[in-house]
C-alpha cells in the first residue's frame, strides 16, 4: 500500500470494534479485498474492549419471545419490530457460529458442560454469557488474531477518518449532479506523516462506534467523540433518534479515575444502591427496583444526589454477595483496590456517565444507509433495536449479528462501481498551516463537555437545551474557523466531529417535547 495519495479496495471499514471486525471478517472469507482504519494507535482500542457485562444470548428456560419482549420494555415500546426480531432469532446462531465455533471464546462456565449466564437489569432471565468481567476485552483480541491470518485485509491503526468521500459533493465533473449520491470511500488523515490520503472503495462500513466523551462524564474511552455521525450527517445520510442518549448508572466516582464503568452485572448478581446513609432507595422508583432499566435507574440516581446535595451514592456488593467477588468481578476488583476501594469490604462510590447512544445512522435489516453503497453498523447505526432506550448487552450482539449482516449484502450485491479517481479532488490544504495551540483544543472541548452535560445530560429542560443550542452554535464558527486555518491534525478533526455530534444531539432533544426512554425532559 503506498504511503500516502490515492488507493483502492472493493470493503473500507471505519472503526474495528465487534462491529467493524466482524464486517471485516465475513468480507475477508468471501475474497473481497478490505482495508480497515481505526484512530488509535492501538488496533484493540474500541468501546467493545471495555464492555465488562457479557452478550446477551438465550438462557436454559429462555425463549427469543422473550427476549423481544424484554428488549421492547426497555425500548419505551418505540423499538423497529423487524429489527429486534433480527436481533432475537438470529444472535444465539451467530454467536454459536462465530464466537464459539469459530473465535473459541472462552466463555465462563458453571459446570465443564454448561456456560454460565448472567443476568443484567431489564433482563427477565439469566441469559447473559461472560468471561468473568472481561468479556469485551477477549472478544475484540480474539478477532484482531484471527483478521491478521488474512492476506486481504490490511488493518490501518493511526489512521483518522476525515470526511466520508462522496459523489457528487467531491467530484470534480459537473454531470456527477444528474446522477444518484453515493459513498466511493473517505478521506483518511495518516496521524504520524498529518497527510490526508483518498481510499477509494465502492462499499463503504461505517463502524465508528458512539459518542459518550461529548459529555463532561461518560464510561465511553476518549475517543468515541461520534465521528461517524458528524461524517455521515455531512454526507446527505439520515440522523435519526439523536435525543436518546444512554446513562450508565454506575461509574467509579474517584477523583483520579476518568470513567471507569462498574458493570450492570454487580446489580444483576445481587448489588444494591444505598444512599450516603445506607439507606436502600430505588424501590421507590421501579417495582424491579435495582434492575429497573438504565434511564429509570440514571434518573432515580440523579434525584438523588440532588436531593441530598452529594456528588455519589454507593453500590453496595459486598452485603449481598454469596459468592466470590475476586473471583467473579477479577478485573473491578483489581481496578478498585488500585485507588483505595476494596469491594469485598466496602461499597462503590458510583456516579452516572454517558454510556450510549440509541440513534444514528438510520439502516435497514441489512446495515444500508439512505446514502448509497454507504452501510453503518454498531453503535453507529440506529437499526430501531434498542428504540428509546437499549436494554443492558445488547449493543454487543447488534454490532455482531450486523456487522456479518452487512457484509453478507455487500458480498451478494457486490458491484465495483467505476469510478475515475482523477475525477475526484485532492484533500485541500490550508495556504498558509497554523500551528495548533493545545491550549485552545483543550478548553473547546470543556466548553462543548460542560454544555452537554450541564443542559443536555440525565434531566432537560427546554431552557437548558436553547442555551445549549446558542452557546454550541456560537463555538462552532470558531472550531470552523479553526478547522480551516490549523495544521492537519487528528485533534482538530476530532474537535469539528465533537462539535457537529453535540448540536446533533441538542436539535433532536429541543425537537422532541415528550420524555421516552433515555430522553428526559421536564418542564
């Protein structure tokens, strides 16, 4: 592959979470050739490296019914029916075929011949498969093994994806206009060489992944700033359900740790929330008390520590456990007694954070875009599944099952559709490339975090929102301004995606007065 200019391939995948991985190897199998890009210098480096709880699978005394019933529940009843019906019938098979038979993930077992399944909130069974606390992690290295066994697939980290490559918007021939838009590719910025290099491919995956570090507080890594979007909304695609944003009601509240998320699995094990004063609180809430599901339990958490004028409660493990902490939560143990917390004799001090993102990119049952030969699938997309609200281990499952799914109809479809790179311009420089000043970067994205958490966070008000709205609108002709002038850099990129993701999210929530699911708004 050259080093920089232009260069093709019949896949282009962007993010390599379970998502972009096994779009990548469903593609890879078929013969395609497939180029995948990831931001980070890390190719493991994804939300689906830190999902601690599990996937949701079926359990012994479980039905797919079931589960579409639990899913819709907790979707606020605005879920797309196909979708969940998808995601029900086809996720045990597909995780028996690829996981299991094809990956060996080594799930955790309660006896030699029986998995282990746990249960979250929301779930009415125990259905959720495992490996201890590290479920994610081992998942995404597993598939990272076994995509650099193919010859045809060349795996990019360091590689940040400007701006999605369209036609007509960059075509250079005006008779491109008469024709229909479609996706050829993006504009990819080496992040060692600040070079911005045209990868040109007839199918394009957006698995980009969610946006939680828009918000002040969230359990998301720190790159997951929703790139995806910004590009996909430049592009013509539709945005749909932005509002619907997902707290996780229990981060590790600890002044040296930057969101680390304590799993929906310590509740589902049996872990209660307490106030400051011991007292037991979300049976005040929801008659399934701590398994309520996440918005209801972020909201009661929030009303909370409002009405008590604390910055945390505790989750409390330790009272309720009849088993081996270290043994069952290794890695939330670990992680705890490294700043001081010994969960097998103390409660957690927690705090919501933004988790998750139930909107996106709208796609059908196969992951296509309304922008042809553009597919978007994970956390990305919006596929209608998790509706206004996603059900605990399901987002694991959806990357899955659609990650295979869209590149199942991109191998049954597949048209490399002629274009002539000449035809298409050059990324454009500055004339004159101003250096970035870190210091400007830094305080854009405070305001931008602030903002979103202080006006469109857990609780809004039509008020907070306008705020937010002007003030975002305000700072973004500064980032534009910015943007144009700098030097090419993954930061700056970043900072124009931040920006474009956090007014996305405000619009959607200013235009919907009704409360739903993850979308609180009181007046």
């Amino acid at each position: 592959m050259p080093k920089d200019g232009k260069f093709t391939t019949d896949v282009l995948i962007i993010g390599c979470g379970i998502a972009g991985a096994s779009a990548a190897l469903e593609a890879a199998k078929s013969g395609l050739r497939v180029i995948v890009i990831t931001k980070h210098s890390e190719l493991e480096e994804s939300n689906t490296y830190y999902a601690q709880g599990g996937i949701v699978s079926l359990g012994k005394d479980d039905h797919p019914e079931l589960l579409k019933e639990d899913i819709i529940e907790a979707g606020d009843g605005v879920n797309n029916p196909e979708a969940v019906e998808i995601l029900a019938g086809e996720g045990k098979s597909t995780i028996d075929e690829i996981l299991i038979k094809e990956l060996n993930i080594p799930f955790s077992r309660s006896t030699p011949d029986s998995l282990d399944y746990a249960q979250e909130a929301g779930h009415s069974r125990r259905r959720i498969l495992h490996i201890k606390d590290s479920t994610g992690k081992t998942i995404e290295e597993r598939f990272i093994q076994v995509l650099k066994k193919y010859s045809n697939v060349t795996l990019l980290s360091g590689h940040t994806a400007v701006d999605l490559l369209s036609v007509p918007h960059h075509s250079r021939n005006p008779k491109s206009f008469y024709t229909e838009p479609r996706c050829f590719g993006a504009y990819v910025l080496n992040n060692q060489t600040k070079r911005v290099k045209t990868i040109f491919a007839p199918y394009t995956i957006l698995a980009a992944g969610g946006c939680g570090t828009v918000y002040l507080y969230t359990s998301n890594p720190k790159g997951a700033i929703g790139d995806g979007y910004a590009m996909a909304y430049r592009a013509g695609a539709r945005i749909v359900n932005m509002e619907y944003i997902q707290f996780h009601p229990t981060s590790l509240f600890h002044r040296d740790v930057d969101g680390f998320l304590i799993s929906e699995t310590v509740r589902g094990e049996g872990a209660r929330l307490k106030t400051k004063e011991g007292q037991t609180f979300m049976e005040n809430y929801n008659k399934k008390k701590d398994l309520a599901p996440r918005d209801e339990v972020s909201r009661a958490i929030y009303e909370e520590m409002t009405n008590s004028n604390s910055s945390y409660v505790y989750l409390d493990l330790v009272s309720y456990a009849k088993f081996d902490i270290k043994k069952r939560f290794p890695h939330i143990y670990k992680t705890c007694l490294k700043y001081g917390i010994d969960i097998t004799k103390e409660a957690i001090p927690v705090v919501p954070a933004a988790h998750y993102c139930c909107g996106g990119i709208l796609v059908d049952e196969w992951g296509r875009s309304s922008l042809r030969n553009l597919y978007a699938v994970g956390e990305v997309s919006c596929t209608g599944v998790h509706g206004a609200n996603r059900l605990a281990s399901t987002s694991l499952l959806e990357g899955l099952v659609w990650g295979r799914r869209a590149s199942k109809s991109i191998v049954s479809h597949f048209d490399p559709a002629k274009l002539d790179p000449s035809e298409i311009h050059d990324w454009y420089y500055p004339e004159k490339e101003e250096e970035i000043d870190p210091a400007l970067v830094n305080q854009d994205w405070l305001s931008i975090r602030s903002t979103m958490w202080n006006y469109a966070g857990i609780i809004r008000t039509k008020k907070r929102l306008e705020r937010a709205k002007a003030d975002l609108d305000y700072l973004r002709h500064r980032i534009e301004k910015f943007y144009k002038e700098a030097k090419m850099d993954e930061k700056v990129v970043g900072l124009k995606h931040g920006i474009q993701v956090a007014l996305l999210i405000t619009y959607a929530a200013l235009g919907n007065p009704k409360s739903l699911g993850a979308h609180y708004i009181k007046d």
